[in-house]
C-alpha cells in the first residue's frame, strides 16, 4: 500500500518526512495541501489532523502527524536512520529535540515572516531577535560537526534528516551555508545520498507558483 504525505513543498518540516520517506525507498505519493490557500485551516483538514499542521502521514489505517513520529514511524518499518545502538538512539534523539526547538521552528518561522508575509507587516525587531538565536544554533551545529560526516554514529540518522529540513531552501533567513564550513561539508554529504532530492523537487508548491 502506497503511503501518502500530505505537505507542501515550502513546508521543511514535511520535507524532514518526504525526505525519509524517499531515502528509505518506502513506496510513498506526496498530497499536495494548499497551505497558502487556506486549506490547513479548514474542516476538512481538521478531521485529518486537529492540530490543523503538515505534514500528515496516512499508511492503511495508520494516521501520524509531527515529523518527528513520521521519521520514527520509518525507522520502524525499514531500520534506517535510528541508530546503531540504545546509545546512537538516544543520540538521535537529542538533536530531533534539539533541532525541534532551536534549530527548524526557528528558522521556519523567521523564513516565513521574511519571505510570505507582505513586507508592511514584517516585524523587524523579531526578525533581528530570531535571527541572533538562529547563529547560536548554527554555531553549535557547526561546532559538533567537525571532525564528523554525520550528527550522530557513522550513516546518516533521523537527526541528520531533522536538522537539515529548512538549510536546503534558497529564501533568505538569515543562513548562508558558506558561512559554515562544517554545516556546508555536512550538507554535502546529505546531498550526495543516493535518492536525495531539493524539497522543491520532492514534493509540490512552490514560492513560484504563487508569483
């Protein structure tokens, strides 16, 4: 049975999914949700997920929303990207949670606030602020992956595929990866996955639809 993501292309954390979904070799369809639309905030979506977010995974009769619990979900069903051992899983863990709270929320927000909303209404002093908390979190990424190929262990993990979901879009946010030499040489390697596709590319929306 063919799993299905409903996302949307400018949504990292469906790509965070999509992308697990597409390396792990799962046969998977993306759904196309027109965030920008409207529909998220709609009844009908709300049956879907009460939480009125992408991305949302529905496989048979199993409904799984949080991007998090997908890349669970995966490793579960295929026993990639958890970790070698009880310890790498935990380890895994830790960057998901990190990444959840002060890497891509972040970042997805201050995206959003510099590139979809009208420019009148775009708060400059928050923008500033989330800004200077984005560079303390690049800095510790950048700090924890010399010397490393991958967050965590030897292969690509669940944090690997966590942290990257927004450093792969080319909006302006206030990161350029050239700024980081290990985060760049890092996302080289994602990059070079066999599989690996831009979120534009592997699920559908785009700023350019819109224009």
């Amino acid at each position: 049975m063919t799993i299905k993501l409903h996302c949307f292309g400018e949504s990292g954390n469906a790509y965070k999914a999509a992308l697990a979904l597409e390396l792990s070799d799962l046969d998977w369809e993306p759904v196309f949700v027109d965030f920008f639309g409207g529909e998220t905030r709609g009844e009908a979506f709300r049956q879907l997920n009460v939480m009125g977010e992408v991305p949302v995974l529905v496989d048979g009769d199993t409904t799984l929303t949080q991007s998090g619990v997908m890349q669970m979900y995966i490793s579960e069903k295929t026993g990639k990207f958890g970790g070698e051992t009880p310890e790498e899983a935990r380890e895994v863990m830790r960057w998901m949670f990190w990444d959840n709270h002060k890497l891509s929320s972040q970042a997805g927000m201050t995206r959003f606030l510099i590139n979809f909303l009208p420019e009148e209404k775009r708060p400059a002093e928050v923008i500033g602020f989330m800004q200077g908390r984005l560079k303390a979190a690049y800095t510790a990424l950048d700090a924890h992956l010399a010397g490393r190929d991958w967050i965590v262990g030897d292969a690509p993990t669940n944090a690997d595929l966590s942290c990257c979901g927004y450093l792969f879009y080319p909006e302006p946010f206030g990161f350029d990866r050239n700024d980081w030499s290990e985060i760049d040489r890092w996302l080289s390697n994602i990059e070079g996955l066999p599989g690996w596709k831009h979120p534009y590319a592997l699920m559908p929306g785009n700023p350019s639809d819109r224009q």
